[in-house]
C-alpha cells in the first residue's frame, strides 16, 4: 500500500489521474490547477465537457484558495459535515480553470471522508475527483468496478469499498437562498438544522443545475434496461434482477435481493447491482418503488440516482 500511495503521489504530481477512494465512491483524481491533467479525465471518461467538477480539499483553510466570497454558511456547514458527503457550490476566484467548473463563475468542494484520499492531497493540493468510471456508467463502489471499465489502464489507490456508495449532496450557497442541487446523504433536514432556518428543497431549475456535476445528462447506467417495479411482483424471471427495500420473503437467488428496509445497505449496493444484473445476463432490473422521502434521508437520493439510471 506504501508503494501504491507513493505512485500516486508520483502520478498526480506527474500530470497524470488516479483512481482514489472516497466514502462515497470512487473518484478519478488529478491536479485541479493542472489544466492538461483535468482535460486528460474529461477524455478518459468521455465526459462532456459542460460538466463541472468537484473539488477536494483536505482542510477548511483551503477554501480561500478556490472561493471569492466564504459566507457563514458555508463555514458552519463545513465544520458540521466536513469531511462527508456534502459538496458546495461558491463562487470561484479566477485561479480556478474554467475547465474546471465549466465555464461557470462557481466552484464544488468538498472534503471527502477517507483517510487515504485526505493524505493524498496534503501532499499534492486540490484535486478534481468525478466517480472513476466511463461516462454514463454506473458509478464505481469497489476496485474492481474500475478495472471494469478502464482495465489496467489507471491506476488505482486502493480503500476498499465505498462506505456510502452515492454521490455527495451538493448545495448551492452561491446565490441568494442555500438550494440542494443534487440529492445524497447529507438531507435538507440536516442541514436546515445546522443553519436554523428551512433551505430549499431539490431545485427543478435547469440553469441552477448546471452548476452541480451528475444533475443534466442521464447516468448510472447498466446495460440491463431499469424500471420500477409493478406492485405485487411474486413471480421471477431468471432474466430479471429484481431489488426490494420493503420486508418481504424472497427465495435465495443472485438475481433477487431484498433489503428488509435497510437503506443504508441498499444505496451502498445500488451501483454494484448494477453492474452484477449485467454480468448475469439480466435484460431488466426491476426496483421496489420506494416510500415518501421523508421516510429516510437516503430515499431521495436513491430516487433521483434511479430515476437518472433510467433516463426520467
């Protein structure tokens, strides 16, 4: 493991990306002031190019490196959530590459709960981190989703599997009024509670959007076909994975699994379904539709990763 952090210490410093784990998933990491080795994660992923990244830092202080403006909020939220999976949105000084943020006047940062990735950027800075895989397919949770994807073409600073395995909540404190740009562990709940006062809910406003990665094109996508699932389903098809949350008896089989209201487990397994229903052949994955959000913090982000996987 010493050897494998030190090339990539090696390889970031280099220009070059890094596969790096986080507690949400894992990231494609490179020198966020590099302009050459951010556009070398656009072209890896085939990531179109309108799509911001987020930033990781590995303390508070280095906001004042990429924000103009640091509001109160900001620094309340960071010192309630950081390091975790909230992402927010300020406004960016001119040192930020505009590849970066695509073109917008506005920066995500976050810090990222996993001491390897933390350690790795006190050695090299900030650095850019989209999940680690190809373009539009579901995001990686564990090495091997990586190699999956690129081989041994990157190379891969290993942490095990993602504790959380979705992406972060992103805020937008750039404007007017705090507005969740992307749904994840982090709630508006949570987060109201630590500002004391009511934040907007998931924002519907394309132009708003833009601002956050993972939020205008369709992703998370398996070969296998997704839908939600009809109620009553009792009947399988080998040809279908099928994913329950509610409490229900299921016959033990790799493609039917149920997750007795645990959410917890079934966000940290979602993408990695994905990819299995695929490896198994399955043409469809059917979805328990899931209960009101307001049910659990990580029902509306997995509604929204869901409903991205299948293109709604």
């Amino acid at each position: 493991m010493k050897q494998s952090f030190q090339k990539a210490v090696e390889l970031i410093r280099a220009g070059n990306v890094v596969a790096v784990p986080t507690e949400t998933v894992y990231g494609l990491a490179a020198d966020a002031f590099n302009i050459t080795a951010v556009k070398k994660t656009f072209e890896i992923k085939g990531r179109p190019p309108d799509n911001p990244l987020i930033v990781h830092i590995s303390h508070i202080s280095q906001l004042e490196m990429l924000a103009e403006e640091i509001p109160e909020t900001a620094l309340k939220l960071a010192n309630a959530f950081w390091p975790g999976p909230l992402t927010i949105v300020l406004k960016k000084k001119p040192i930020v590459p505009d590849i970066v943020t695509g073109g917008l006047n506005t920066v995500a940062v976050r810090i990222p709960d996993h001491p390897l990735t933390q350690k790795l950027i006190e050695k090299t800075g900030p650095l850019t981190a989209p999940s680690a895989n190809r373009s539009g397919r579901p995001s990686p949770t564990r090495p091997e989703h990586i190699r999956e994807d690129f081989g041994e073409e990157i190379h891969i600073l290993d942490g095990g599997n993602s504790k959380i395995g979705l992406e972060s909540t992103v805020l937008d404190l750039s404007g007017d009024h705090p507005t969740i740009l992307r749904p994840g562990s982090v709630s508006v709940k949570m987060i109201s509670e630590v500002l004391g006062f009511t934040i907007s809910p998931e924002s519907t406003d394309l132009p708003l959007k833009r601002k956050s990665p993972g939020t205008h094109y369709t992703h998370y996508k398996p070969a296998a076909s997704i839908s939600w699932m009809p109620s009553g389903v009792r009947e399988f098809s080998p040809d279908i994975y099928y994913i329950f949350h509610s409490e229900i008896s299921t016959p033990e089989a790799a493609h039917i699994h149920s997750y007795q209201k645990n959410f917890e487990g079934l966000a940290r397994d979602l993408y990695d379904h994905y990819r299995t229903a695929d490896h198994l052949s399955c043409s469809q994955i059917l979805i328990e539709s899931l209960p009101p959000s307001e049910n659990h913090p990580l029902i509306s982000p997995l509604k929204d990763r869901i409903n991205r996987s299948i293109g709604s």
